[in-house]
C-alpha cells in the first residue's frame, strides 16, 4: 500500500492533495517502519502549515505522536498529541469526522500515560475516547478503545474488570471481523493464565495466532509471542517457550519496539537460569535490565536486578550477587510505591459508582432547596406587599429579611461541606488497605482537624483570620497527600492585620480548590500556590495565585469534563459574595486573571478578593 501512495504522491501537483496522501502513507507505515512513518508525518505538517489547513496539521501531529509512541518516546509523543488537541478546539466538535479525530487523540495519550504507568490519566483519556467513540458509533475504534481500558485495569491488577473489558472489545471485534481479534486474544488469553486457567488461556492464544497469520502486525504479534512463552514456562516446557521468545525477539526488532524486547530477554534469562545455563542467563538478564532502565519500566527492573542477583549468587560471586540484591531493595522500594499508587486508583474506582449515587442524591436535593426557595421567595413577596400597604412593624420586616438573608447565607454555606468528605475517606480507606498506618494515622489527623474546624465555623457568620489560615492550611495539607505532593503552598498574613480581623469562615476554599483540582494537579512539574492577606483602610484583601496551565486552557479541558461540585462551589461562593454585599450595603470584588509570560504564554491564575473590613465581636 505505501509504494502504490508513493506512486499517487508523485503524480500529484495539488499541495493540499498532497497532504492527505503524506499523512495516508505516514499511517500506513505505522505496524512495520516507524522511522518512514515520522518522515512522512514530518513532510506532511510542513504541507499542511502552507495550506493552513489545520485538520491535516492535527492528523500529521497525531503520526507524528504515533511513531514516537512505537519509538518509546513517550515524553516527545505527548507533546505531539497535545499539539493536536490545541489545534482540535479550533475545529467544529458537532462534525463527526472531528469527534473521531479527538478520540483518536484521547485514545493515543491514554497509550502513553498507560505506558508510563500513570493509570488515572490513561483511564481519564480513554474513557473521554470511548463517549466519543460511542456517539460516533464507531464500533472498529470502539473495539479497540475497549481493549486499551482492559489494558489499563490489568496494569493495576484489576483482572475482574481487565477481563470484562477485554471481553467487550473480542465481542465487538467478532461481530466486526476487526483486523485487531488477536490482540484481544492475546490480553484475554494472559489473564486467563494469570488466574491460573492454563487451558482457556490456551484456546484464545491459539486463536489470537490465527487472527495474526491474517492480520498481520509485528508489534503485537510480539507481545503474543511472550505470552504463549510464559503458558509453555508454567507447562515446563522451555524449548518450546524458546522459540516463542526467539520469535517475540524478531518480531520486536522489525518494528524497534524495546519495551517488548525488555520482557523477552527477561524471560530467557529466567528459562536459561532454570537450564543452570547462566552465561546465556545473564546476557539476556543484562539486555533486560539495559533496556529497563533506559525506557524507565520499574517492574521489569526489579525483576532483572533480582535474576541476576541469583545467577551472581549462583556462579559464586558473592560480592555482584550483593550489589544486585541492593540494586532490588532500592527499586523495589520505587516499585512499591508504584504499586501503591495502583492500590489507590483501585480504590478510587470503586468508590467511583458510590459517587455517581451521591451525586445524583445532590442533584435531587439541589431541585427540592430551589422549590423551597422559591415558596419562600413568594412568601417574602406578599409579605413585602401586605407591609408596604399597611405601613406597619416595618422595622420588624427589614430585621426578619436581614434574618432570612444570614439563614440562606448560612445554607448556602453548610452546602460546601460535605462534598470534601468524601475524596478524604477514600485516601484514607486507600492507605488502610495497603496497611500504611502511619500515612493513615497523619491523614486522618489533619482530616479530623479540618471537619471540626468545619463544625466550629458552621455556627458563626465569620471567623478570626487566623482561624481561616489553620483551616485553609489543613486543607491543602490533605491535598498534597492526595495528589504526591504535585504542589507546594505559601499562607502570608500581613503583620499589620489585626489578629481579631475577620471574614466569612470556608469562603476562599472554593478558589483554592479550583487552583488545585484545575490549576497546578493538571500542570507538567511542581505548581505552587500562594496565599496573600492584606489590608486598607477599609478592606481585607486576599490573593491566590498558582503557576497551573491557567484559566483559559482549564476552561478548554473543562468543556468535555462535569465536576458538579466545582462548579456547585463556585456558584454558591459567588452566592455568598453578592449576599454579603447586600447584607453590608458595602463593595465586594472579585476578579480572576489569567498571568501572562513572555510570548504571551500562560503562567497561571491569580484571584483577588476584596472583602468589607470586619472585627470579631467580644
């Protein structure tokens, strides 16, 4: 198929026609030559810059990603596929053809972030790719999306629900006749032998191979290969095991895919320690961990330091069996953090349908509060009219809507709170399964100090400043918990703030919150927010600041996303502020700015809140 494009190219004068055909022979190159597919991809974004012709820029960038991907480079792949998705948001979403490209680019990042195992970014992107697929109707993509999700959930040894996935894409690929049956055959089949069902597991390698003897594809094909090797392993029998693996090895190589290579050489590593051959044992146990290293792949790691401290051990030299074995210790440690991470995704993901329920419950509750309102709004109403008519106990009327008003301001209030509960007891369920009781005890600590803290303030219109610094500080201790310490934070108070200044109690959360959750957790590196309190003569002044991806791109990558309680927050605490400005009869603002660097590129997000100067009553 390349050489007959390459015939069309040649013939073609057309710079936009040439273009399509660049980035048709770049994806036909995509399951036998990497290197000719990122030639072409190359050739082809440069074509479609001179036309300005953005769907073609976005298909040669998603090649481009592509090969990178094969390549095992993960990092430059995703830089790619976020080049795609920029450029995705200035076409139209309701055409089709563009709703399939986006999951297209969805499906590819969750490839990469799966690879790198960061498994919650991989499900977040894949399950974006599967709606759309989904809508589309797409059942070829579909098939494969589902068998990526399937991937994923093996990764975290979730094999119940790897299974069920990997079942979904067989199928729909059955039904389809897909040309990629055998790469759900393949991940079925290793399931079934990591449940200790040799034989079915069997029956779909079997038949993963006949699928590959029509459908060619190198690359999994190899991975096949390794796992027919590890069922003739556990059989014991390993010259057959072999030559499975001799056939993973070529197989890999003509596509330059190493972290397939990485697994091969391990296991012929660990078939020739088990023939006490162990020359050939740690040639194979050193290209391993070689190629381990240089790809950043902690487990096959672990495994290779381990084999090799046996053969060492074996062979009587002591003192390399010893630097192996600390060599294990020190990234197995590494590992099991990993694995913990895994733990907690596992967790979350449980607890993901419980959520669903609760939001809904919320939903339902929100419609019940705006029904009462509105009685209660009717109600105001006639008693305004009645008062105003009989001209009576006005007084009494403007001190009971004053009343009103604090009692919906304090409704209002009560409404931010529970929604935190429940990411805290899911973190703190997470550590008790993994039995980190330390990690268990200091979060649930600072968890029990935020909600009394909570309750204390739910009793009072405002609060010292201070107060509101201990309770803001709890807060973002928590979330650093949950998210690794993805961001670090500064609280400065201004000496010349009067320790009884005070101000609305958990109104600023909400802001905070908003630069965690959609400022620095999606920034690449560290993020830092930082909390500034000053005063004038006549207001408290509070700034928050974060170096996160910014307001904008955070409204972009809001568009296909709903976070109920965010946007709940954020539109009770605007609530608030305009309640308190009529209860004060004095000025509230509010701004929030996107921070511009140089080239006008987004540096963050700052908040600046201007409250009415107020004091703790003895």
């Amino acid at each position: 198929m390349p050489d007959s494009l390459v015939i069309i190219l040649n013939k073609t004068t057309d710079l936009s026609k040439r273009t399509e055909i660049l980035n048709k022979i770049s994806d036909s190159y995509k399951t036998s030559d990497p290197d000719a597919m990122q030639k072409y991809a190359q050739e082809a974004l440069q074509s479609a810059k001179k036309t300005k012709n953005v769907k073609e820029e976005v298909l040669a960038l998603q090649n481009l990603g592509t090969s990178n991907i094969i390549l095992g480079n993960y990092n430059r792949a995703l830089q790619y596929f976020d080049q795609a998705e920029q450029k995705i948001s200035n076409l139209n979403k309701t055409d089709q053809s563009i709703q399939e490209i986006s999951a297209k680019n969805f499906g590819s990042k969750g490839i990469i972030y799966s690879e790198q195992n960061n498994y919650s970014q991989a499900l977040n992107n894949d399950f974006k790719a599967m709606k759309l697929y989904e809508s589309c109707h797409n059942e070829v993509q579909l098939s494969k999306i589902y068998n990526n999700i399937g991937v994923i959930y093996h990764s975290i040894d979730d094999q119940e629900k790897a299974l069920y996935y990997f079942l979904k894409s067989y199928t729909v690929q059955k039904k389809i006749k897909a040309a990629s049956l055998g790469v759900s055959c393949s991940n079925i089949g290793l399931i079934y032998l990591d449940k200790n069902l040799p034989q079915k597991a069997k029956v779909f390698f079997d038949e993963g191979l006949s699928e590959f003897q029509k459908n060619p594809n190198s690359r999994e094909l190899g991975e096949l290969y390794n796992n027919m090797a590890q069922y003739y392993m556990v059989q014991k029998q390993f010259e057959t095991a072999k030559d499975y693996l001799l056939k993973a090895e070529k197989a890999f190589k003509s596509t330059e895919d190493r972290f397939g290579l990485s697994n091969t050489y391990l296991f012929l590593g660990k078939i020739y320690y088990t023939e006490n051959k162990l020359e050939q044992a740690l040639e194979f146990a050193n290209k391993s961990l070689e190629i381990s290293k240089e790809l950043d792949l902690p487990e096959t790691t672990v495994k290779s330091e381990e084999l090799l401290s046996q053969i060492f051990d074996k062979k009587g030299n002591k003192e390399q069996a010893l630097i192996h074995l600390k060599n294990y210790n020190v990234e197995n440690k590494n590992l099991t953090k990993i694995e913990n991470a895994k733990e907690r995704i596992r967790t979350e993901l449980d607890f993901e349908s419980e959520r669903h329920e609760i939001e809904q419950k919320e939903k339902t509750n929100r419609e019940k509060i705006k029904w009462y309102f509105g009685f209660l709004l009717l109600i105001i109403i006639l008693a305004g009219i009645y008062f105003f008519f009989r001209n009576k106990e006005r007084e009494k009327t403007i001190l009971l809507q004053k009343q009103l008003t604090e009692f919906q301001h304090k409704a209002l209030h009560l409404q931010m709170n529970p929604h935190f509960v429940f990411n805290c007891l899911a973190a703190i369920s997470s550590f008790i399964m993994q039995n980190d009781k330390d990690e268990a005890i200091k979060y649930l600590a600072k968890f029990s100090k935020l909600m009394r803290l909570t309750l204390d303030f739910s009793k009072e219109s405002l609060i010292a400043i201070d107060k509101e610094i201990e309770s803001l500080k709890n807060y973002l201790e928590l979330e650093q918990l949950r998210f690794n310490q993805k961001f670090e934070f500064k609280i400065i108070k201004d000496p010349l703030i009067e320790d009884d200044t005070a101000l609305p109690s958990l109104l600023l959360q909400p802001y905070i919150e908003n630069s965690v959750i959609h400022g620095v957790v999606p920034k690449e590196g560290q993020g830092l927010i930082q909390i500034h309190f000053s005063q004038t003569e006549e207001s408290l002044i509070c700034e928050i600041t974060d170096n996160g991806i910014g307001i904008e791109t955070s409204k972009k990558l809001k568009k296909n996303l709903v976070n109920v309680h965010t946007s709940m927050a954020m539109e009770i605490s605007q609530k608030r502020l305009e309640t308190l400005e009529k209860l004060e009869k004095k000025k509230v603002n509010l701004t929030i700015t996107e921070i511009k660097g140089e080239n006008n590129t987004s540096e963050g997000t700052k908040v600046v809140l201007e409250l009415p100067l107020e004091y703790i009553k003895d």
